[in-house]
C-alpha cells in the first residue's frame, strides 16, 4: 500500500475518540465509590469519625493524601500527552513529599521521646498496610485502563504517576477507618503503601502503557 | 515560518472537529517531513523499510490526534508520536537508534521528499484483517471510493463503515505492534 492510500484511508476515519481526561473522571468515580464500599464492607469507618474530622493533626492525612491524589492526577494527564515526557514538571510531587517529612519531622520532636516508638509502630501497622493497596486497585486499574487512550511517551513514569494518584486516593479513603492519628504512625505507613503500589504500577505501566 | 506553524494547527483543529479534507491535507503536508526524518535516521535500511516506518507512525498519529490540545503548539504534539514510534520501530527492526529532538528541527529544513514506493508491511496487516473491514480499508484508500459508495458496495448503511473502518484501523495498529515484534 502506498503512502498516499494510506493518508486516504485515514482521512477518512473522522470518527472522534473520547479525550483522556474525560475517560479518567468517568472511571475515577465508580473506583473510589468502589472503594468505600469496600472499606466499609470489610472495615467500617471510625466511629469518631466527626471528632477526628476537627482534629487538625488528624485532618491533615486527608489534606495531604487529598493533595497527593491532585498534583499526581494532573501530572498523569499532563504525562498521558506525547510531549508531555519531556514537558511535564514533577516538582509539586516533591512539595508534597517535603510537607509529609516536615509532618513527621515535627511529630518527631514532639512525642515524648518514650511515645515514640509506640506512636510510630501502632497497633494496625499490617492492616495498613494490606488495606490501601487492596484499596488501591480499583482506581488504579481505572485510571491505567484511561490512560491507555492517551498517547504517553514514558509508560513506566505514567504508571507511577498512576499508582501514587491511586493510592493516594485509597489512601484517603482507608484514613475514614484508621484511628492512628500520629503523623509518626501515618505519615510513615500511608507512605510505605503508597511507595509498593507506585513501584508495582511503574512496573504494569512499562508494560500496558505503550502503543 | 511561523505562518506554516499556525497552518498546521488549524488543519489539525479542524481535522478533530471532524473536517476530513483539512485532514487529509494535514497529514499530506506531514508525511514528506516526516520521511525525510524517517529517512535519514534510517538510510541503512533502505528505502521501503523506512516507508513502513512512516507508515507506522501515521497510523500512530491518527489514532492518537485526539491527544492534541489544541491550545498547545503541533509540532512538539507531532515529533514527540513520531520520535517515539520511528525508535520504537526501528528497535523492533534490529537497530537502536538514538534520537535527538533537534535532530527534528534540522530536518524540517530539508527538501521535503516525494512518496516512493509501494509497500509490504502495511497491505500485509491489512490482508490480516477479517475479509469485510480489509475490503472497507482497500476501498477507500486503493480505491478512493466514498463511504457511501462503500456501503453499497457491500450492502451496510454509511454510519455502519464509519465505525467499521475506525475499528480497522485501530485494528491495524494492534497487529503491527504484534506482528513487528
């Protein structure tokens, strides 16, 4: 076939094809409703949950997974663009990140040196983290199955991206059972789940997302 | 050169509005820069592999214009696809090629050059394709039928080619990527 024909053919096809971020929200929104669901079905919410609410230090998990979930979901779709491998600014990743270790930092200094430890271990370690990656797969998988229409020129920084948005979010959400309020307890285990399912979604991205 | 830029932009934003003659002529005004980048990246190659190569890369360019905003400039939209598909392609030829985005720039002075040859590749995946969407692509790009003249032809409504034929093409690009590697 000449090159010519095949410049016909193509021309022909006008038929549109959705747009990824469009694609993205209409998944996004039965995975994290799937992800409630799951968590209540299996965990509940905290009973205290309106007091933790007005509790600044326990709020801010929500505000920074909440964050978290933002500045990578617009990265995501920034990265689902071709030039966008070699467009597309990672910094606000690392804001965030240096909030969280301040938060910790902070938390650090003012634990009694004997609570540490305590704080930080907690009593549901394990439960976290098993529950934000199980969490996590809905939106993930939604959000790699979205960015598939998207024409990504760095698969595996694409699926990182993905994992920290999903896992971000499931984050959020699990936070609606955890009752460790202790940035020493959250900060460091939220971010160990959300780092192993960034790692595992890089590795799905380098595969699913090339085209 | 700038002027050129702008044309470019408006083609493709009429394109995705659903012009297919501002379509056409977009990816014409595209394809013989792109050879020549195909082209002299991959002279080793020959003349009817690189065709094939180019071939690859509108296809990928077709599938994936959606992904073009279209407040944002063509041209880095365009050489990112096509930089990724000619290594890509080239890496599943047996040769690693490194490609600098600049080298793009230079190129685009270049004489643009003339569509050569027919060639294997693309009508071999097209022969892949189930006996009714492989006539639909002949038809319309062999034969420069319409899709209406299409649809009489074998008996289906209008609207019925048009999702066949975007099926076929996307289908296109899935053996490729199978059948290359």
């Amino acid at each position: 076939m000449r090159t010519d024909d095949l410049i016909r053919a193509l021309a022909a096809d006008t038929m549109p094809e959705r747009p990824v971020a469009g694609a993205m929200l209409w998944v996004l929104v039965p995975a994290l409703g799937g992800a409630l669901l799951l968590l209540w079905l299996i965990l509940g919410f905290r009973s205290d949950l309106l007091q933790a609410v007005s509790n600044p230090v326990a709020l801010t998990r929500w505000v920074l997974a909440g964050a978290l979930a933002v500045v990578s979901m617009r990265l995501a779709l920034a990265l689902a663009r071709p030039e966008g491998g070699a467009q597309a600014r990672l910094w606000p990743l690392a804001g965030v990140a240096l909030l969280a270790l301040g938060l910790l930092g902070w938390a650090y200094v003012t634990t009694p040196p004997g609570g540490r430890q305590m704080a930080m271990v907690g009593k549901t370690m394990w439960t976290c983290l098993l529950t934000i990656p199980l969490l996590s797969v809905l939106p993930v998988g939604g959000m790699l199955w979205a960015l598939r229409r998207g024409a990504t020129t760095v698969p595996a920084r694409a699926g990182a991206v993905v994992g920290l948005a999903g896992s971000a979010a499931a984050a959020a959400v699990y936070a609606l059972h955890c009752t460790e309020d202790s940035p020493l307890f959250y900060v460091t285990w939220y971010g160990v789940a959300i780092l192993g399912v960034t790692l595992v979604s890089a590795a799905i991205g380098a595969r699913v997302l090339r085209w | 050169m700038a002027e050129q830029t702008d044309d470019w932009g408006q083609l493709l934003a009429a394109a995705n509005a659903g012009d297919a003659r501002a379509y056409a002529r977009f990816l014409g005004i595209v394809a013989p820069v792109l050879r020549g980048i195909v082209r002299a990246r991959g002279a080793g190659l020959g003349e009817a592999a690189c065709e094939d190569v180019l071939q690859e890369v509108l296809l990928a360019i077709h599938l994936k214009r959606h992904t073009w905003d279209a407040d944002a400039p063509v041209r880095p939209w365009l050489f990112a696809i096509a930089r990724y598909k000619v290594v890509d392609a080239f890496r599943a030829r047996g040769r690693r090629i490194d490609l600098p985005i600049e080298d793009f720039v230079e190129v685009l002075a270049a004489e643009p050059e003339r569509d050569p040859t027919e060639v294997a590749d693309m009508a071999k995946m097209i022969g892949m394709l189930d006996g009714r969407s492989g006539t639909i692509v002949r038809k319309i790009g062999l034969e420069g039928a319409t899709m209406a003249e299409t649809g009489q032809a074998l008996r289906m409504s209008e609207g019925a080619v048009r999702v066949a034929l975007h099926r076929a093409l996307k289908t296109l690009a899935v053996l490729r990527e199978r059948h290359v590697e």
